[in-house]
C-alpha cells in the first residue's frame, strides 16, 4: 500500500528543494536569494515600511494606522547567515494582522561578513533607541524564530547585563539555544528531522561564533542565569532534533520561577510556522504567539507616533 502524502511531507519537500540545491561552490548570497525565493512567493514585502534605526535596517510591518508604541521586534531565523525581512515577512505580518500588533522586523548583520556578537549588538542598539524614542518596556515584545529566538534571548540577556529593562515578553519558536548541540534529541530525533543534522547545526554554529568560545551565555543561552527574564512562549516540532534546546531552556525558566508555556507540536518540524498555507497547525500556533502577545501587552497606549531615521 502506498503511503499516502502529508502536508507535512508537501513543506518537506519544498524546504529541501533548496538545500539540496546547495554545494561547496555555492555562495552565502546565492543561498540566501533561495531561502527567500522560498518563502515570499510574491512582491509582499516590498510593501514594508523600509528605514533605518541606529544604522540597522528595519521594517515596519503590519497596518499603517497601528500605534507604533506597542509593538513587537521579530528576528528572523535562519543560522545566522540566511533569511531575512523578505523570507519573514508573511509570518510577521500575519502576527501583526492577529494580534492588532505592529511588528518591526530587524535586518541584522549576517555571518560570515559579520560574527558573534555584532547581531546582539545591533539589536540592542535598535531597542534602546526606541527606548529612547518614548516607546515603553512594558510595550515591547521580543519574537524570533530558531537562530533569531537565539538572538531574541541572547539581545534580552545584554539588556540586562547593561542594566536596561527587558521588554514585556518573548515568543520563540524552534529555538536554538545551545551551540555546542548537546542535546539528545540531537540523537533521537536524527531519522524524524529530514532538514536540520547536528553536523550542519555545528557548522553554522563555527562560521556564526568565528572562533568564539559556544560556551558564552550570550552565544548559548541555556548556559545563562535566567533569574531576570521575562514571560516566554515557547514552540517547538516534536520532530525536531533542536526539540531539546527548547524543552532544557523551558525548564531551566521554570526552575527559575520565570512564567514559560512550552508547547510541542506532535509530527512537526523546525518552524513549521511560515506554511500556514499547508499545514493547520501553523496558523494555529500564530494564533497562540498572538493571543501571548496581546495577553503581555499593555492594553493603553497613546497614539504617538515614532519617528526613526
């Protein structure tokens, strides 16, 4: 009897389409003219509100008339040397749309032109200026999605150490929060991962630190004292072989008496998030970012509006 195909095997496919299209000849910007060819299917994101902020390009995403003083940062994924605002942009603007929430999508440097830490760096520099700028804490979420829920919890980790407040929440979906891959589902999730092998997770691991060492906590988090953090919503693929950087650093929050909602997604894989248009359960973990997001969220906001250059 013939196995009958998944939607889950449909974003398998199309995800490996790309990665099989890679080789040692190929170039970081010609994996990255693939990883968003992947993903923005049309000319969307140009619809973005392009700018700069501390010299980092952001976008603007979601509706115009959104206040911009309640808003949430998204980081994108993608090992830290592919994805970007185009790959992205549907997810975030789909948060936006859900949530009544505008999100400002962070171009931050990739590896290899840039390495550990700049990425934190930047991020941090983009916070503070909105800080800066009037917008509140307590109005600021953080979202990314593997190596950008790294660099999510990596930047809220600076933030701290600088004696900055750290924004009202954060949600973080397929999170890579250890660089040294100890996790066993390194192991036990090998054959059920067909995308993401510890040998690659490595690699990416080795261009992104640039001979740093993966044990910094700023590098892998799961090392970090997590005492001061805030809420965080976490999802993961129960497929996945990075299921363990998301489930340790849950219970290292827990243990910490930090509120966490870590929720496994049975048969999925990493970020399955970004094809809401094949599998359900896509649009409904959007749905459950989004319901955590406007639950963090303080309801009164002003309607001013904030200019950044």
């Amino acid at each position: 009897m013939l196995k009958m195909r998944t939607p889950t095997d449909e974003v398998i496919e199309q995800v490996l389409s790309v990665y099989k299209s890679w080789g040692r000849t190929t170039t970081a910007k010609q994996m990255r003219d693939g990883w968003d060819a992947l993903f923005s299917k049309n000319d969307d994101y140009l619809s973005a509100d392009y700018t700069e902020i501390e010299g980092v390009r952001v976008a603007w995403i979601g509706d115009v008339n959104l206040p911009r003083d309640r808003i949430f940062i998204y980081l994108h994924g993608g090992g830290y040397q592919v994805g970007s605002i185009r790959s992205h942009y549907e997810m975030v603007s789909r948060i936006s749309a859900k949530s009544k929430i505008i999100g400002l999508a962070i171009a931050y440097s990739r590896a290899p032109e840039h390495s550990f830490p700049t990425p934190v760096m930047e991020c941090v520099k983009v916070y503070k200026s909105l800080l800066r700028q009037g917008v509140k804490a307590k109005n600021i979420a953080f979202i990314g999605d593997s190596a950008g829920a790294n660099l999510a919890i990596s930047t809220v980790l600076m933030l701290t150490d600088k004696g900055l407040p750290y924004p009202a929440m954060l949600a973080l979906m397929s999170p890579w929060t250890d660089l040294e891959a100890r996790g066993k589902s390194y192991e036990t999730r090998s054959k059920l991962d067909p995308i993401h092998q510890r040998g690659m997770i490595l690699r990416m691991a080795e261009i992104y630190l640039a001979g740093h060492d993966p044990k910094d906590p700023l590098a892998s988090p799961l090392n970090a004292d997590l005492n001061e953090f805030p809420p965080t919503l976490i999802q993961v693929g129960d497929r996945e072989t990075v299921l363990d950087d998301a489930r340790d650093f849950a219970q290292k929050l827990e243990l910490a008496g930090i509120e966490v909602d870590c929720q496994v997604w049975d048969g999925m894989i990493h970020v399955f998030q970004q094809f809401p248009d094949i599998l359900p359960e896509a649009d409904q973990a959007l749905a459950k970012i989004s319901d955590f997001l406007i639950s963090h969220l303080t309801s009164k906001v002003s309607n001013h509006k904030i200019e950044v250059k």
